[in-house]
C-alpha cells in the first residue's frame, strides 16, 4: 500500500513515500515558497517512484500547527486529493506527531516568531486539553513545564503506525489546526 | 473535437468551480460566496478568506462536477486565477488545481483574473477585434486596446483609487452596508444630482484619478455633520455616481475618436452598475459602436469568466508548471 505524507506546517517542507508503512523515499526543501513546490516535489516524488495517481491509497497530512499559510497548503492538496481520487485522508498534528515518541505524560512546545504552540499528551499519546498558543511572555511568567522542540524531524513510520486504527476524515471535513487566534482588523 | 475547461476563481471573496465548453458554453457554474461573512467586518478580511475558500474549495468543486454531470477525466484542462488578488485566497485555488492537474494529469492554465473580466464577454456572445476594454473594478480601472486574443495594448488607468474602491468608501462615509457598490447605485436611483461634486482633472490623456471626488465626498459628509447640517445621501449618491461615471465616458468618447475603433466591452464588478451601462449605451449610439457587457452572472467574480479566459491559452498550448504561484499584483 502506498502512503504519500505531506507536511507543509513550517518552513520546511517534507514530503514521504510509504509502502506499506516503511518510508522508501522522501522530499525535503527549506523554503518559504511552499505554495510553489509542493505539488511541484510531489509529482517528483511519483515519477522518481513510477507511481500513478490511481496507485496512491493513502495520504497523512500535518494539519497544523503553524504557519496559516503554509499549513492550508498541505491541507488543501490532501483535501484534492482525497476527493478527487478517493484516497484515504488521515491527518495528525504536528504536537502530536512529536509525541508519539514520549512514552509518558509531556507538554510539547513548537516556536514560530512571538510565541509557542502547545499541547498536553497522555503516555497513550491523547490530547489532555486543548492546544494552546501563549506568547514568550505568558510562557515566561507561567511555570508551564513545557518541552519545546524545534525543527525536529518526525518520524514518519511512527505516524503511519500510529494511524493506522484511527478514523479516517472526509475530504470536505478536513481543516487546518490554526490554535492561534487572529486579529481581525478593519479601518 | 469540443474542449472543456474546469476553471476555478479564489482571488477574493468567492470561491468559484466553472466548468466551460469551447470558452464559450457554461456547463456549470457554482459560486459560493463568502459576502454575508465579510459584511461583517465592513470589507473582506482577507485570513478569514482564505479560511474559508479552505473550507469549501472540494464542496465546490462536487457540486460543479455534479451539476454538469461530468468527471474530471472528461476535462481538457484545469485553469486557475493566479493574479491579481489576495495571495493567501489565490493560493487556495492554485494549490486545488494543480492537485487536480496532477491527480488526472491534465495541463494546468494560469488565467489574470482581470483578463477573466474581459473574457466573461465571450460567453453566449462573440468578441470582435479590434475593440476597446473598459475595466472597472475594485481593483482597477483600465481602459485598454485589444487587437486579437490576448494582443492587448493600454492606453490609459487611474493613476490613484480604483473606481470600484471609490463607490466603496462613498458607501462606507454614507452608512450604507459592505458590498458598498450596488448600495451607492440603488440609493441614486432616488435621488437627484444637485450637489457639486469636482470634476477629475481634465487631462488630455486617458489615465483616470479618482481620489479627488473621494475626498470630495468624505469632506462634504465630515463637514455638513460638523455644521449639523443634514444630508440628502440619495442626491449626493446620485451626484457622485454621475460624476464617477463621467469620467469613464470622457476617456472611451476620446478613444473612439482617436482610434476609430467601433466596439467597446465593459469588464469587472462595477460592470454590473445599472446606470453605468445606460450611459455608455448612449455613448455607443452616438459613436454608431457596438456593446458589449456581460450579464450580470458573469460581471461579478466567477470561475465561467477563466474557463473562457483560459480557452485561447489552451488553443495556443500555453500551459503553466506546478511552480504557478499567487501574486498581489497583476498587469495585463
């Protein structure tokens, strides 16, 4: 079975190739032009591998946190994806993702430029509370005992393993993880 | 052998799946506005936008496919607007087409979305060359010369505020309601031109300036509320939007005049303003022209406009890479 994993989430993008749950090929490029190279990687990343569409049956997408853009990215191409040619959606957050490495009860932290997103994982690797997004001051001032990991490498085998008796979500349904509220400003 | 086109349209606040035959036929056309949202905010909020073409983009996409009763296999090509817009809205459009470009190995057409507006004209009807293109938008405000499909040269465009962004802030300062456009144009009808608005400055070329009348507007309202003086909104509504639409009879009069062309299209939001085209229909009479502007389906945002854009690209093999990316800004 062939699994394509997207994560688009920060600034680097990383694309994988999984059969049958063991990684056989993989993309990675730092850049802040996801929007340019994602679908441009993913068609190498079927050529490099003679794959077609119609081979793929499974996508795993990194549904956020992070950067909103970047994030809606991945999350746009699985969403075509998975209703165009009816490929099995499975999403996970990032925080998430980096749990399922702790065997144990953890707050993980990821940083973009003012603040921290974050979240509280049981040793069954669930979501305590919601994730949050505090600022390096409120992070500061709380004695939240949070680990911060950044530009950590996840791994992808893990994930698919993990996924593998969890739900998968329908195209229309899938969204970004935003955590962080916006501004809404207008003069 | 017949070419159809899926095309979506994300650039701001609707998320549009087109599909269209030969750049001509509508097959389906499916818009899911975003408007009730934006009122709000008093003007598109462009995260929120982006959020919600998000949201919707594969529900839309289903529904355009369904109502034509068609499959993507069945698709010449899959067009996209690439510029100008909001580039996280665009993006969301870009990314769904080029997965789709991908997923069924079709060739991808990026389309300028003010090229779209001009476009919308060949649907159920026919664009003859030469012509003049009037754009009036949000946006923009062009007046240009095309000799053939995609031969276009300018002759002029404003050289501050947007015509639409214009009818925009009038309404804003006149407590009326986001979309500010058709609200202006409903309240003249009401009322009569008595106040004296400034003309733009008389300038023998063909750019336009719209950011005088504005301030024009926004002073008379600040003013008259400091007096306590009441104000007639429908006569001055009226007054402005006969001033604003002056200006564009000006310029396409003088060039009917200097280039002898007798055909005139009329694209983009401000398209749909009722007194607008009546205006320009006199002018069209007295200049013997022909008119033509689009129904109002097609002069508001839609994804039919790029199918039918995109159609000559896809004559001409003008194909776009998976590196297409969104832009703010978008010159014809």
């Amino acid at each position: 079975m062939n699994t394509v994993y997207i994560d688009t989430h920060f600034k680097k993008l990383v694309l994988g190739l999984l059969k049958d749950g063991k990684l056989v090929d993989k993309k990675e490029l730092l850049s802040n032009k996801h929007s340019e190279n994602t679908v441009r990687l993913l068609q190498e990343l079927l050529n490099d591998n003679k794959l077609a569409a119609k081979d793929i049956e499974q996508v795993i997408v990194i549904n956020g946190p992070g950067s909103f853009t970047g994030v809606r990215i991945g999350v746009v191409v699985a969403k075509v994806m998975g209703y165009t040619r009816n490929i099995k959606i499975k999403a996970i957050s990032y925080l998430q993702a980096l749990d399922l490495e702790y065997n144990r009860d953890i707050t993980l932290g990821i940083s973009d430029k003012n603040g921290v997103f974050g979240g509280s994982f049981n040793s069954r690797h669930e979501l305590l509370k919601d994730y949050f997004y505090l600022s390096f001051d409120e992070i500061k001032k709380s004695n939240l005992d949070i680990t911060i990991l950044d530009d950590k490498d996840v791994d992808m085998e893990l994930i698919f393993k993990y996924l593998e008796d969890k739900e998968e979500v329908n195209p229309h349904v899938l969204k970004p993880l935003y955590v962080k509220r916006i501004d809404v400003a207008n003069d | 052998m017949d070419v159809f086109i899926l095309a979506i349209e994300s650039s701001c606040d609707e998320t549009s799946i087109a599909i269209v035959k030969n750049g001509k036929e509508v097959i389906s056309l499916v818009i899911a506005s975003q408007m009730d949202t934006h009122a709000l905010y008093g003007g598109v909020v462009p995260e929120i936008a982006s959020r919600m073409h998000t949201e919707a983009i594969t529900m839309v996409l289903d529904e355009a496919l369904k109502k034509a009763n068609m499959t993507i296999d069945e698709m010449s090509a899959i067009a996209v607007t690439y510029k100008p817009g909001l580039t996280g809205s665009l993006m969301v459009g870009i990314e769904a087409a080029k997965t789709i470009a991908l997923m069924y190995d079709k060739p991808l057409i990026g389309v300028n979305h003010l090229i779209g507006h001009i476009y919308a004209n060949n649907i159920d009807d026919k664009m003859e060359f030469p012509m003049l293109a009037l754009i009036v938008s949000g946006g923009h405000t062009e007046l240009l010369v095309m000799e053939d499909d995609y031969k276009f040269l300018k002759l002029g465009e404003t050289l501050d505020d947007a015509i639409g962004e214009c009818f925009d802030k009038v309404a804003r300062v006149l407590g009326l309601k986001y979309p500010g456009g058709p609200n202006v144009e409903r309240l003249a009808k009401t009322g009569n031109c008595t106040y004296d608005l400034p003309q733009p400055v008389m300038d023998n070329t063909y750019n336009f300036s719209y950011s005088g009348l504005k301030s024009a507007v926004i002073n008379l309202v600040h003013n008259s509320k400091q007096r306590g003086e009441e104000i007639r909104k429908c006569d001055l509504a009226c007054s402005f939007q006969s001033v604003a639409i002056d200006e564009l009879k000006r310029k396409v009069e003088k060039a009917f005049l200097e280039t002898g062309i007798k055909r005139l299209v009329i694209a983009g939001g401000v398209s749909a303003n009722g007194y607008l085209k009546e205006e320009m229909q006199k002018l069209c009479d007295k200049y013997d022209a022909k008119l033509l502007i689009p129904k109002l389906l097609y002069c508001t945002d839609n994804a039919a406009m790029i199918g039918a854009a995109a159609y000559p690209l896809y004559l001409k093999g003008e194909f776009s890479d998976f590196s297409l990316n969104a832009s703010s800004v978008g010159d014809i």
